[in-house]
C-alpha cells in the first residue's frame, strides 16, 4: 500500500494536515500529530502494515501494542477518505 499521489500533507503548527489535490474522491482534510504525519510520510512509499509498525518501533519508545493501534487506527483513516492504494 501506498498514500496516493492526489493526497498532500502540510505541517501546521503542530498538527498535520492532509489534503486532497485533483482528482481525489475526498474532499475535505485530515488532520493528525506528528505521528500520524510520521506514518503518512513511511507510507509514500510503498509499505505494509508491519513494515510501518516496524519502523514507528524504531523511531518511538512506546509499547509496540500502542504504536500497532496508532498506525491500524491511521491506516483505517486514510482508507475511510479513499487515500491509499492497496
């Protein structure tokens, strides 16, 4: 999987801001922390699921049980708003 190219993501101050271009099927945006703009950024590349718990891991010193919910609970969004190809 893989974020799709019509998505765009912008730091805002401390919120990450996810954001449609062309033809998109979502309109509106998604806003997240910097986790979730940590995960956004793993997934412009193509990725798996444990491939980016994997590397969350690495980054963050948390439980793999809460860093696995982060990314499962990101992951479900970007596909609730049409943003990744699978």
């Amino acid at each position: 999987m893989r974020l799709k190219k019509e998505f765009v993501s912008r730091n805002v101050g401390t919120q990450t801001v996810l954001v449609p271009t062309g033809d998109a099927s979502f309109h509106g945006v998604v806003q997240g922390n910097k986790t979730f703009a940590a995960i956004v950024e793993l997934l412009r590349e193509e990725t798996t699921e444990e491939a980016v718990v994997a590397a969350m891991c690495e980054r963050y010193d948390a439980p793999e049980a809460t860093i696995r919910r982060d990314v499962s609970h990101a992951i479900g969004e970007l596909r609730r708003v049409d943003a990744l190809e699978e």
